[in-house]
C-alpha cells in the first residue's frame, strides 16, 4: 500500500515533510516556517504517513501522532487530529477524519454529509482492517478487512458504497467525491459511485492490473507485465506517456500531472503543473525525488520515500516546489524569495529549491537552477522572482527571473561584500562602502535601484519588494524606495537593518531592537510587526518579511512577531508569525515575504570553536578572521566582512552556552 495519499480536500494546501533538528554533532538542518512550512517535530525517518492536499499536509508520525502543516480549513479543524487518538493511518474527509488504530480497529471524529444535505456523526463498522487501507472520498470511507473484504462506511447515498459482488478481495481501495473504485487480488479494476471526472467508465482493454492511482479528471494503472496506461483527460499531456517509461510498480497522479515508479526506483513524471490558478511548463522532473520506495500524488504535488525511509515533495501550486534541507549539510544561511530558497553550504557550494518565473510571461515557470560554473558562495538574497549570489571573490551572480535585468550584473561591478534584492531590482554594497543598483525595478525614480546621490558610506543594506534601506559605517540609517518606512527621531546608531513590508527592523550595538513603520500592513494582521515584544533579549540577527519580523537572539532562541500574510499574491490571512515551542536553538535567521527559515545548531553562533562557552578564544578566532570574509564562521551577522559589529555579537553572546 502506498505510504503517501491524495486526501480529496479543496482546502488543503502543499506543505512540505518534516526535518530533523540538528544535533550538537551535526551539521546545521534547515527549518522553514509559515505559509512554506517544514515540520521541525519529528525526524524524516519518523513519519509514517503524509497526506498532501492543495495548500498544506498532514504527517502521521510512528508515534500515532499526527501534525498538521500549512492552512486547514475550518472543516477539518485540527480537533479532529488531536481527538482521533494514536493512529498506524489516517483518511482525511471534507469534515471527518478516520484512522487505524494499532490494532487494526477503526475509529472516526466528525461529520458526514449525504446528497440532501443532512449530516450525521461518521459510524465506523467492526472487525480489523489491513495497515494503510483506509481511504477517503469527500463524505465516506473505504477499507480493506484482514480477509481482504472491501468495505464502505459514512455517507453512501451516491452508490460510492455499493460494492461489486464481483470484487470479494481487494488490494487496493480509492476513494473521490462520491466515486469508489477497487483493484481485486485477480488484477481487476472496478469502480462505482457518481464521477464527473475520469474514474468510470473503465477502458474495455484495461487487463489485469497491480496498481492504480486517480488524479482530478485521468486515471493511471500499472498493468500486471509493469506497463503503464491511462484514461480520462488528457489536456496538458498527462496521459501522454513517456515511450521509453519501462516497466514500473506504481503510479501517481495530481490534477494535470502523472508518475510513476519504476522497477529501479526512479521516478518520471509528466504532463504540467499549476500555480495558484494558472496552468504552467512541465511538472518538475520527478528524478529529483531520487531513488523511491513509493510515490503518491495530490492536487499539485508528487512526493516519494526515499530507499533511506526518508520522504522528499516536490510540486508547483503555493507555496510551490519543496524539499528538505537537511539533505544538504553544512547550511550556514538561507535566502528565501518569494517562491523559491536558496541556501549556501559551510563549504561555500549553494543549493536552491523552488520555482520562478524566468520572463514577463508568467507561463514560463519552473524549477530555480543554479549556475553550472558557480564559485564559492559566501552569501545570498532572494527578492521575489529572482535571488542574489555573493561569490568569494566579490563578483555576483543572478538566478531566476531577469524580465526587469535583475539578474543582469553590470560587468564592472566587483568588491561586493553584502548583496540584497527586491521587487525586479537587485543592490551590492562593495567594500569601500558604496552602494550600487541594477534592474529597472518599480515606480521610475522611486525604484531601489536609483540610490540616493547624498547617501554616506554604507555599512549595510537591505531589500524587500519597493524599499531598501542602508546603515552608513557611522550607524545612521538611510531609506529609498516607493514603500519607504521613514525611520523615527532620534533613532540611536544602529549596526543591522532588516527592510519589510513598509516597516523596518534594526538592531542596536547592544543586542537592542527597533521596529517602525506600518503595523497592519496585510489585511488582518493580527500582530502589529512593529510591535516588538517587551521581553525580547539581546539578538544578534534581525529580519523582515512582508507583515512580519524575526530575529535570533543571543541565547540561540528565534522570536517572531507580525504574521504571516501573503501581502503580494493570495488575499488571504495565513495567522500569525509565531515560531514553535519545539525549534530549539538556531544559528541563522531569515525572513521571506510570508516564511520564516532558520537553521539549527548544537551551539550558540558565536561560539566559534564549540567548546560550549563563548569566551576569549573566540575572540581571538575572529580577530584572526578580521576582514573580507570568503563565507567563515567568524561573520556572525553574515555581512560579508567580518568586522566591528560581528565583535558585538560576540559579547552580547559571551559567556556559557545555553
């Protein structure tokens, strides 16, 4: 049975699989948090389930435990998770939720609907079930007994339960809406219920099969010598099956995309994908999952467990293509844009996931690829449909969307010590202090790129969407742009500046916050961003995101306020920014326009050498490091440089680890 479902649920939304915290002895895992969320809660290796919808997931842990990620719709409100009590596998209904229990019993929380309208708690029937049988349509449940015997339960008044006296044993059940459909252990594929899609009726040469999967409006099959075929709609080629595909095991399918797994493990993939409700390029290639196990698909996204039991997403739709960062090792920051991460390793290799646009057509969309003959990286930007790599030699690098030349780096630009992005423009501060802009960007002489002639020396800069800003080596801040947050009177010198959505974030010598500018900037916020919580500790790192702020403080701990509001591209409110209570310690802190991403660590950042304590031997290692920095440790606000205000961080720090 597979391990991942497609959960037939319009208001779910693609999230993405869990990462495993670090350990003191481990490279740093990446965590990213918000409307884009990796569930921190339990390692890769202890999920035993992952339902996938629209706009978010559900991941059962081995536990019985299961945890909800993304926007859930207060239909399946996440009661119903918490009240269904430990379960081996769950079906997820419109507004009920069934699970096995261990010992292969059933239970069930919520309501079903029938065709009247009438609604009625959900009455599981007795007896014990085979592991991962359960199913769900939008108002019943199937399941498969010990013996084999298929089984409907919920609302039934459509025919999805009127069960074929032909299919006495089933291996595999499927559920859609008030459709059923059922695959004997003969290899006969039957199906009932109402379907407006693809389900019935069944090709006439169908055969025998030993899989089948259902996207929205096509259906696949793995016949018994391991061929593929398909039936239904066939619009954006997701029946166009690949020639050369070869024998398989399994196959998945989303709205208008198709997979399958073959006999070796790998994954191919075809037909298109969807962003937000726009058709787009092809799906993303499904050999990105690597070698499999298994595969499911749902709405916009395929995911696949790995032969090392750990599970990978990839997909279009928002939040877009996912993937875990614990995959990569060694992470020292992350750059999150608007659709897409980029994240840059302790060696000085980057790694990037997620989608762009790569023109002014927004149909030409798809994966982010980093240059082939990237040097080492020391840091990166994201700005919406483009990001920023900052090479160890002070020459930058552009990646995704270029419709504005943002990504076009003038040829004589060099000695770039820190870059940020925005909306279509792209800024570099280089190490005598001056700032430059490229991209045509926004509003003629109010877009970013045009900086200001009387602008001093800057120590720092920052980027979000229409506005930018800029710490002088003197500690005054200076901002541009049509968004532009006008910093308040007597603003104290500052050593770090955080630019969000028409606010701002700065951080003082002394581990201090400030925060102003608009404080409900996306409707509903729940949390003014320039609010900054009375109880907040010294921090060594500020950001900002469209309607939120972060910042990780000195003792390691991240501390979020504002909320998560997509300010650009949905109307709607994700809830406020909060980080959870089990994120632990972090060593890198950033901020995208509606997430939040952080890195974990065993110790605190500024403890260079891992004793435990930050003391005077990691003084004297950033002293050794004072100066241009090729991505070190010792650049513990990660400006490029290691200088004056990395010092500062280090005293605030200083002392025992907590």
């Amino acid at each position: 049975m597979h391990s991942l479902r497609f959960a037939s649920l319009a208001a779910l939304a693609l999230g993405s699989l869990g990462t495993p915290w670090a350990q003191a002895a481990e490279p740093a895992a990446g965590i990213q948090h918000g409307a884009v969320q990796f569930d921190g809660r339990r390692s890769v290796l202890d999920v035993a389930q992952v339902i996938l919808g629209v706009q978010s997931m559900i991941t059962l842990g081995h536990d019985g435990v299961a945890t909800p990620s993304g926007y859930i719709d207060s239909t399946v409100p996440s009661a119903h998770l918490a009240s269904i009590g430990s379960c081996r596998w769950l079906a997820i209904a419109t507004s009920a939720v069934a699970g096995e229990r261990e010992d292969g019993s059933l239970n069930a929380v919520g309501t079903v609907k029938d065709a009247t309208g009438a609604s009625w708690p959900v009455a599981v029937p007795s007896g014990t079930f085979q592991a991962g049988s359960l199913e769900a349509g939008s108002n019943h449940f199937l399941a498969i007994r010990t013996d084999g015997t298929p089984v409907a339960f919920g609302a039934l008044d459509s025919g999805q339960g009127s069960i074929p006296s032909s299919l006495t044993r089933a291996v595999q059940v499927l559920a859609w809406g008030n459709w059923s459909a059922g695959l004997g252990t003969d290899g006969v594929v039957h199906a009932w219920g109402t379907d407006s899609g693809a389900g019935t009726p069944l090709p006439a040469d169908l055969g025998a099969c030993r899989h089948v999967a259902r996207g929205s409006q096509h259906m696949l099959a793995v016949r018994q010598d391991g061929s593929v075929t398909g039936w239904g709609s066939n619009t954006q080629g997701q029946l166009a099956i690949p020639a050369d595909l070869g024998a398989c095991r399994e196959v998945a399918a989303g709205f208008d995309f198709s997979a399958a797994l073959r006999e070796d493990g790998s994954v191919r993939t075809w037909g298109k994908g969807r962003h937000l409700v726009s058709t787009r390029t092809a799906f993303p290639s499904g050999e990105s999952l690597g070698t499999c196990t298994s595969i499911t698909g749902a709405a916009h996204a395929l995911a696949g467990r790995g032969s090392d039991g750990r599970w990978s997403v990839i997909g279009f739709d928002y939040p877009g293509q996912a993937e875990r960062l614990d995959q990569w090792g060694g992470l020292r920051s992350i750059a999150p844009a608007q659709y897409f991460t980029i994240g840059v390793r302790d060696d000085g290799t980057a790694n990037a996931w997620g989608m762009t646009f790569f023109s002014n057509s927004s149909s030409d969309y798809g994966p982010v690829v980093l240059p082939a003959d990237l040097g080492p990286v020391v840091s990166a930007a994201g700005g919406f449909y483009h990001g920023l790599l900052l090479q160890a030699d002070g020459t930058v690098r552009g990646v995704g969307c270029n419709r504005s030349g943002e990504i076009s780096v003038p040829a004589d630009l060099d000695g770039v010590v820190q870059v940020a992005a925005g909306m279509d423009a792209s800024l570099a501060r280089r190490h005598d202090g001056s700032v430059r802009g490229w991209g045509t960007g926004w509003y003629g002489s109010n877009s970013i790129t045009v900086i200001p002639a009387a602008l001093p020396p800057s120590a720092w800069i920052s980027a979000y969407y229409l506005n930018a800003g800029s710490v002088s080596t003197a500690g005054a801040v200076s901002v541009w742009g049509n968004d532009r947050p006008t910093p308040p009177a007597g603003l104290p010198p500052v050593s770090q500046l955080a630019m969000g959505g028409r606010h701002a974030i700065a951080m003082l010598p002394d581990g201090s916050v400030r925060a102003w500018g608009s404080g409900s900037y996306g409707t509903g916020a729940a949390v003014a961003p320039n609010a900054v919580p009375s109880d907040l500790g010294p921090v060594v790192q500020v950001s900002a995101g469209g309607a939120h702020n972060a910042v990780l403080q000195a003792d390691g701990q991240v501390r979020a306020w504002g909320n998560f509001h997509p300010t650009t591209s949905v109307g709607s409110t994700w809830g406020v920014a909060s980080v959870p209570a089990y994120a632990g310690r972090a060593r890198f802190v950033a901020s995208g326009a509606e997430t939040l991403a952080f890195l974990t660590q065993g110790t605190c950042p500024a403890d260079l050498d891992g004793s435990g304590q930050v003391d005077a031997a990691d003084i004297g290692s950033l002293l050794t490091a004072f100066g241009g920095c090729g991505g070190c440790a010792a650049d513990i606000d990660g400006s490029g440089e290691v200088d004056a205000a990395d010092i500062g961080g280090l005293l605030v720090a200083f002392g025992t680890c907590p």
